[in-house]
C-alpha cells in the first residue's frame, strides 16, 4: 500500500531539490534576476550631452588632427564598418608601430565604470586622451594638436558655441569625443526586448542557451547585470599572443610597454606575456588579470579577448568548455573556470543566445572635417 503522506512529503522535497539545481530563467516565463535588459546612458552633470556636443564630437572622433602625424583619428582602430573596433588580433598601431592588445568596441562603452582591458581609465573623456597620447596609439602631444585645431575656423566657431572656448581646447575635445560615444549605444536587442517582457523576442534554441548562460555554462558568474559584466579582472587563460614569438616590431613595443608602465629588470627581462591588471597595481596576484568585457555587440567584435587570440564565438564558447587555457600567469588563473561538459547542442544554444546579445549593426558615414587655414584667416 503506498504512504500518500511519505508520498506527498518525498514529492515535496524532490520539487524542491529540482527547482534549486534548476538554473535562473529556466522556468517557464521567468527571467534570470541576475540581468537586466539595458538602461538610457548616463548623462554626467560635468560633461552633459548636449546635441552641439554631440556633433563636434562626431567629428573629432573621425579626424586626424588628434593624434601624432594627424592619420590616427579615433576611428582608425574603432571602425564602424567593423563592429566599432579593429579586425585584427591586435590593433592598428602607430605608424612605425605596432600596437599590443586588441581593440574594443565602444558601442555600449558609455556604461563602463573603467576603461581599457586593465581599467585604466575612468570616464570617456579620460580614455580618449589616454588613446590620442598613447605611444602605439596617436601618439599625440596636447599642445600640437590643439595647435592644429586653431586653424580650423570651423572647429574654433564650434567649440566657441559649445564650451565658450575663444581658441579650441583639447581637453574639450576629449568632453566631445565622450560625448558621441555616449551616444552610441544599443538597447533594442532580442535579449533587451525579451527581458523586457517579449516572450517572442527569443528563438527556443536562445532560451535554452539562457538558461544554460545562468546555469551550467556558468557564463552569468562573470557577465551579469544590463552590461553583461560584472567589471572585474581576472585570468582565465587566455594564451599569449602569437606575434610576439616572430613579429620584430610587436616584440619592440611589448618591451617598450613593459618599460614604459614600470616593471622590475628581471620581469623584463623574463616576461613573455602581457601583465595586464598587474601594470596598475604591481600586484602579484594581479598577473595576468584582465577586466570582463561586455557580451553585447559581439557579434560583431571578432577576433576575442584582449590579444585577439580566439577567432569566433563557437571557439569562445569552446574554449570555456574546456576549462580555459594555460599562459605564463598559471598561478593567478581563477577558479571559476572549470570544464563544463557541454554537448554540441548545448554549445549551439547558448551560441543562439549570444547572438541576441547583438542587435543590427549600428553604422555611419564618415562627416565631412572641415578644412585648415591660415591663422589670420582663422582669426578673421
């Protein structure tokens, strides 16, 4: 005779049990609390946006002037055409140069709390400096470009308008830059609309890879929240870039970085891989250490991870599959990686799921920049 009350009571633990391995969004029409579809940008109260603002900066972003020699506009190593970042494992450097890491999009960057793949840079306005004077990037001194800005009378009618600046001020064309790239953002994807309340915004296969995301892939440890990070650093792994082994000039500016951000002789001389978060702190349980990107846009940001080491999403996936990767940090690779066991359709739909991450591409044509002139005339 069966015990309806044991019965009952077994049924009861056994829900239980299920529903707590059962990972975030799996049941039906719930959405995982640990996203959230994304917000408006913020609009801080010492640089506000501003639609003249916004326009200047568009320029600048696309101009020359700021850098160097005037050819590495922002828009060099952040292509619209190429998902906003460069299509190579590391970006366009300098010319005579080669740069070190790869480059990110900035679609969505205007939600970052830190810049760059170590953090470096608070804000926008500071990341655009850093990237017009870096040594393998504009390679610009304040002074000179400033100095062709006021030769533009286009430029010094615009920041007169905008920030009351008689002559231009490059720190304003920094606010500017900033500005713009506030401006470009993305919060109409399939998983925005989804999380939102669309139960149609996502396929089967992209719910499925949700909750496997906040699940067994363990992807929502790391990418949470609207930005799909929770901005920390860590090493997962990732193997050293290629080109240090062979390429002269990358293997000149891996030693000029190591120089340049201070590191101790024998670490100099030993090295054979980028620091990362170390450079910052001079931590040695930093090594190694990179910020977690934002999974938005992906789609369209190949190859991944700061060195551009892994080609395509299905190798990112696979490479979480296996546990990670091995690099010169060993010790300070985190935890959290581990071999996740996934089958081929497991792998497939959560590669669905990152693909709603992305929206359509957000493209534009290049402005017209106004023309140089003589000072006089510039003054006149």
């Amino acid at each position: 005779m069966i015990n309806f009350r044991k019965f009952s009571t077994l049924t009861a633990v056994a829900l239980v049990a299920t529903s707590l391995l059962a990972p975030l969004g799996a049941i039906a029409g719930e959405r995982p609390s640990v996203l959230a579809p994304l917000g408006e940008p913020p609009n801080p109260a010492d640089n506000p946006t501003t639609p003249e603002k916004v326009e200047l900066g568009k320029m600048l972003f696309f101009d020359g002037r700021l850098s160097g020699n005037g050819s590495m506009p922002c828009s060099a190593c952040h292509i619209p055409d190429e998902g906003w970042d460069f299509p190579d494992k590391i970006s366009l450097g300098y010319p005579g140069t080669v740069h070190w890491r790869n480059s990110q999009t900035i679609i969505n960057s205007a939600y970052y709390n830190k810049l760059f793949w170590d953090g470096s840079s608070g804000s926008l306005e500071a990341q655009a400096r850093s990237a017009a004077r870096g040594g393998v990037a504009g390679n610009g001194e304040d002074d000179g470009m400033e100095a062709r800005l006021a030769l533009v009378p286009e430029y010094v009618r615009r920041f007169n308008e905008v920030f009351g600046d008689r002559w231009p001020n490059v720190r304003n064309a920094y606010r500017a830059i900033a500005a713009f790239e506030r401006t470009l953002v993305q919060t109409d994807t399939p998983f925005d609309n989804y999380m939102r309340g669309d139960d149609n915004a996502l396929t089967e296969a992209q719910k499925r890879g949700l909750d496997l995301f906040v699940g067994k892939a363990n992807c929502a440890t790391c990418h949470s929240g609207a930005l799909l990070t929770n901005q920390k650093y860590y090493n997962i792994g990732v193997p050293a870039y290629d080109g240090w082994e062979n390429d002269a000039l990358a293997q000149i500016t891996f030693r000029f970085e190591l120089y340049a951000k201070g590191v101790t002789e024998d670490k100099y001389r030993k090295f054979k891989d980028d620091p990362g978060l170390y450079f910052r702190t001079k931590e040695e349980a930093d090594l190694g250490k990179f910020r977690v990107p934002s999974l938005r846009y992906t789609k369209y940001t190949a190859p991944y991870m700061h060195n551009g080491m892994i080609a395509t999403l299905e190798d990112v996936i696979e490479f979480y599959n296996q546990g990670g990767g091995t690099n010169e940090f060993a010790e300070t690779k985190t935890d959290l990686i581990y071999p996740l066991g996934l089958s081929e359709e497991e792998k497939a739909d959560l590669l669905a799921f990152l693909e709603s991450l992305s929206g359509e591409p957000i493209l534009m044509d290049y402005p017209d920049l106004p023309p140089t002139e003589p000072l006089a005339a510039a003054a006149n």
